[in-house]
C-alpha cells in the first residue's frame, strides 16, 4: 500500500486538536512503515512548523518523530515561506517540495500529484 500523510495543523496553536492531529498521523506513519508500506510525510501550511518542534529533544513526539524520520519527504516551499518555517526545516534537514507551481509563490508541495499516483491521501 502507498500512504501519504500531509500534516497542516499548526504547533503554534499549542491545543489539544493539533496535537492529537500530529500524533494521529505519525502514529499512522509508524504502523504503516511495520507493515511494509510504502509511506510519505508531507508537512503543509502551519504544519511546516513542525519539523523544527519535532527535533527537540524534549518535545513529547520527539522519539515518535525520529521512528518516521525517514518516510519524511519534506515541507511545502511556498508554505514554510508564508508561515515563517524556511529556516527550520533547514536546520533539521527536511528538504522543501515544490512540485506545484503556483503564481505568486516559490512552489508549492503538491497533493494532487499523490492522488495522480495512486496513493492513499490523508490529511491531519
């Protein structure tokens, strides 16, 4: 199976819906990697504000995080540009995605190509 996990909610908001959002697709993450699926994590909006959260060693998804680290394919450019998460996805290597060119932005990452591709789409 083929799985993509786009987060958008937002760390800033420091509730409990963002955060169950967060550890409701990570958890997902995780058990699809056991089974042998084939995962992506996307983050998106607000949700580019998560990566540089997530790496915090004291942050209570941290170990979570870093058990899916590698189905991580990266934020959104023109996202992590609009909500200020550029230089944090950087600093903890998360690479920026902009395969969706949109007028008025550096790209976009785009979730219609997952849908295109055949893979299950869900978004948290």
């Amino acid at each position: 199976m083929k799985t993509a996990i786009i987060i958008i909610s937002d760390p800033k908001t420091n509730n409990d819906e963002a955060n169950g959002r967060l550890f409701n697709a990570l958890s997902l993450a995780q058990e699809s990697l056991a089974a042998g699926d084939q995962v992506e994590v996307a983050f998106i909006g607000a949700g580019t504000r998560w990566p540089a959260e997530l790496t915090k060693v004291g942050h209570p998804f941290n170990a979570l995080y870093n058990s899916v680290r590698e189905a991580v394919t990266g934020v959104s450019c023109g996202c992590a540009a609009a909500f200020g998460a550029t230089e944090g996805a950087k600093a903890c290597g998360v690479p920026e995605v902009k395969n969706n060119p949109v007028a008025g932005t550096p790209g976009l990452l785009s979730v219609r190509q997952y849908l295109v591709d055949g893979w299950h789409t869900l978004i948290f």
